[in-house]
C-alpha cells in the first residue's frame, strides 16, 4: 500500500503538465505567435519541474527506502509531449503561411475593390447620360406632331421627284450633245482626210521632188544599159545610190535591192550572146558526160564517135537525157527566156550536171541581177508616175 501511495504522488505532476484547453488562434500575425510562445513556455517549464521534482524528492526525503515504481509511463508521457510539441510548431508554420497568403489575397482585394469603385462612377456617369438623352428625345417627340411630320416627307418628296425629272432631261440633252459631237467628228475626220491628201500631193508636185524622182529614173536607165551590155557597173550604181540617198534613206525593200547588185558590181554579167555561146561551146562536153555513163554497146560506140564528130539534135527534142535537155536549152536561150534554158539544164543527171555548172552558175547569176535591176526600175517609174497622176488638173482642182 505504502508503494502505490507513493508511485501516485510521483505520477500526479506529469499528469498536471499536460494542458487540456487550447489557446485559440488569432487572425493577427504578431499576436498568435505571442500566444504560442507563452503555451510552449509554460509546457516546457511544468515538464523541467516534474523532471526536477523526480529526482530531487528522494534526497529530501532522507534514507528511506527507495520505492519502486516503474519510469517507463512518465517517459511515455514526455515522448507524446515532444511529438505534440512538434505538432504544434507544424500547425503554427502553416498557420503562419496562410496568413501570408491571406494578406496578399487582402491586397489583391484592396486593388480590385478600387478598380470596381471606378467602374462603379463610370458607369453611374453612363447611366446618367441615357437618362440625358431619353429625357431629350421625349422632349422632341413632344413638340413634333404627326402633321409636321407628313407635311416633311411630302416636301421631300416632292424634292426628289424635281430632282429626278432634272437628271431625266439632262441624260436626254446628253444623248443629244453626244450625237452632235460623232456627226461633228466624223466630218472632221473627212476634212483631215482631204487636207492630207492634198498635202501628199503638194508634196510630190514640189520642184524638187518632181526633178529628183526624173534623175533616179534616168540613173536606173544608165544602169540596165550598163548591166545588159555585160560591163561593170559599179558607177552607175553609185549614182543611183547617191541620187536617193539625197531624197532619203531608201526603203527597206530598196536597200535590199541595192546591196543584190553591188555584189557582181565590178565585174558585170554574160550577156545573152555571151550565155548562147557559151552554151554552144559546152554542149560536146556536157553530152560527153552524159553518155559516159551508159553500159551497151551502142551508147558506147556513140560516146567514140562523139570524141570524133559531134552530131546532136536539136530544137523540142523529146526525151529525159542529156540530149534532149540539152536541145530544149538551147532552143529556149534562142527565143530570148534565160529562165526556161536554165530550168531544163537543172533536169539533167550524173556528170552532165557537174559539166554544165559554170555555164548554170552564169546564168543564175544575170538571172538575179535582171530582177533587182527590174525592182529598182519599177521603184523609179511608180514614182514618176505618181507625180503624173499629182498633176492631172482633176485632181489639182479638188
């Protein structure tokens, strides 16, 4: 009995350290952490008192016997101590954080608290301005009457109404102006026609027009002389250039034309005497080649014969040899058309063709010089006669 008196009296000042109430927590940062302090405190004063009083009682009591109880519930007791300890300073650093973010919150608040008290005046204002205006707009449905208003809408009416007819009027005196003016240009036109015209006229009637164009005709005049005669012509060619160069530059088609002669300028053409003959003198060796390349007998023995005697036909000899063509040649060279001769010599084959290509290239040759010479002759009369047909007193008159 003396045993458990004693281990009860030693139990009751831990039991007494052990708070029950809770100090509540208060919403101000400062305060709360005061609060806390204190409990901790007195929490840990009460435990290093009963420490204390544990191990000091015995000493006091003098040699007495020492009790025996057992330790392990008071260090039991102490253990959830710290633990509850340790949960209290765990709760009061939350507690401590979301007061930090309740003081943000508070001055997020503030700031949209004063933003919502502008919205507040701005919109106060805009409803003060509708009242404004609903106010003014009754004011003016007051004073207007439903016959002002009909009596307006007629007058405006009858405004677009005037309008219309105007633009109605001035379309039809547009299309009107417009008809004027085609007929106004189309005589006009008429009358520029003429006066070109008569300008073209007075123009190719001038003096020196007139004077120009008969010295060009008289200088191509001089050059076919030269050309037929089979003589250079290099100087009567320069004076024709000279002459229409002092007129202008020459047509396209013109230059062309002078630059084709210049290039058998110095030498001259074969005449047509000169092209007969020579044709004549080639035939033996034109038919010569022709026949060398037969295979019988009889063409044979003709081939000898001609190195010996020259017999050939000639005139409209019918036939696609050497001798044929060649007789129609020469048959046509005799009735003056160079072109025909030179078109039946192209009919011929094998060596014949290389025996008659100087003659071919003669003949060619005077056959394109004729042609230029007949272009610029053409060219020289056409304006000869342009000046002719000027100077006819019907049309001087108009």
């Amino acid at each position: 009995m003396t045993e458990t008196s004693n281990t009860e009296e030693v139990a009751d000042p831990t039991i007494e350290a052990e708070p029950e109430t809770e100090t509540p927590v208060r919403t101000s940062g400062r305060g709360n952490m005061g609060g806390l302090a204190l409990v901790v405190a007195a929490v840990a004063l009460v435990v290093g008192a009963a420490a204390v009083a544990i191990h000091v009682r015995p000493q006091l009591l003098g040699p007495m016997a020492a009790p025996a109880y057992d330790l392990a519930p008071q260090q039991a007791a102490v253990a959830a101590l710290g633990g509850r300890l340790d949960s209290v300073e765990g709760r009061l650093a939350d507690a401590l954080k979301s007061l930090e973010d309740l003081q943000v919150r508070q001055a997020s608040l503030s700031t949209m608290a004063g933003q919502m008290d502008t919205l507040v005046q701005e919109v106060d204002a805009v409803a003060g301005r509708l009242d404004s205006a609903r106010r003014r707009i009754d004011t003016v449905a007051a004073g207007v009457s439903d016959a002002d208003v009909s009596e307006r809408v007629e007058a405006l009416t009858g405004q677009l109404q005037t309008l219309e007819e105007a633009v109605s009027g001035a379309e039809a005196g547009t299309g009107q102006v417009e008809e004027r003016l085609a007929a106004n240009l189309a005589e006009l036109g008429k009358r520029l026609d003429t006066i070109a015209a008569r300008t073209r006229l007075l123009e190719v009637v001038q003096p020196d027009h007139v004077a120009g164009a008969a010295a060009v005709a008289l200088a191509v005049g001089q050059l076919r002389v030269a050309v037929l005669d089979g003589q250079p012509y290099s100087a009567p060619l320069t004076n024709v250039k000279t002459l229409l160069a002092a007129e202008g530059s020459p047509t396209t088609d013109i230059a062309k034309t002078l630059r084709g002669l210049e290039r058998e300028a110095s030498v001259g053409v074969m005449t047509m005497a000169a092209l007969r003959q020579g044709l004549s003198d080639q035939s033996a060796v034109i038919l010569r080649a022709g026949t060398s390349e037969a295979t019988g007998w009889i063409d044979q023995t003709l081939r000898r014969l001609a190195t010996v005697v020259t017999v050939r036909r000639t005139g409209e000899v019918s036939g696609s040899g050497a001798e044929a063509h060649l007789a129609r040649a020469e048959a046509r060279l005799q009735a003056g058309s160079l072109e025909a001769a030179v078109t039946e010599l192209s009919g011929l084959t094998g060596a014949a063709v290389d025996a008659a290509a100087s003659w071919l290239a003669a003949a060619r040759t005077r056959l394109a010089v004729e042609s230029a010479l007949s272009e610029l002759e053409v060219y020289a009369v056409s304006r000869v006669a342009d000046i002719h047909d000027a100077t006819r007193p019907d049309r001087m008159a108009q």
